[in-house]
C-alpha cells in the first residue's frame, strides 16, 4: 500500500470519530457535576414582575369594564358579544405569555 492511501485512510477514520464525538460530546462523562438523565437545564423564575402583574390587573380591568359597559342595557348584540370574546381572547393570550417560562 501507499502511504498516501494509509494516511487518507487513518484521516476519514478520525473524521468519521470526531463526527460521532461531536453528535454525543457529554456520552460516558462522569465528572464532578454530572448528573444523569434529563440534561436539560430548567431556568426558575419567581414569577411575574411587578409590571407583568400591573399588565395583567389592567387587562382584567379592562376587560370588566367592558362586560359591564355591554350588559348595562340588559342584553348583548352580535357585536358586544365578538368584542367580549375578542377581549377575553386578548387577557388569556397575555397572562400565558406571562407565565410560559415560569
């Protein structure tokens, strides 16, 4: 054999170690810190901030004001009922936002 053909060689076969080093690169590690298992890391919030709080409470309120501003005549047309259902829409759509990474 050639060296060239040895060499080419001994080069696709690191290249073809390192692809599955690099697919696994924490595989069979047991150093200090390891823990096995689900390897994904968890971000713990505290919670909604004081202005993710304040969002949220005047949405409520907004969202109140319009029910009550809807059925003070006693009774709800086409278009108060899309504006509640929109609006309600809009305050779930808020408070998941606020509380997906928590």
């Amino acid at each position: 054999m050639k060296m060239t053909t040895i060499l080419t060689a001994a080069a696709a076969a690191i290249m073809l170690t390192s692809g599955a080093a690099m697919a696994h690169p924490g595989k069979g590690y047991s150093g200090p810190g390891y823990k096995p298992g689900y390897s994904k890391q968890i971000k713990h919030h505290r919670g909604a901030g004081p202005a993710q709080r304040a969002a949220i409470a005047r949405s409520a309120a907004n969202l109140a004001a319009l029910k009550r501003r809807a059925w003070r005549d006693g009774r709800l047309s086409t278009i108060e009922k899309v504006q509640i259902r929109n609006a309600e829409r809009r305050h779930a759509a808020l408070v998941q936002r606020v509380n997906r990474y928590r």
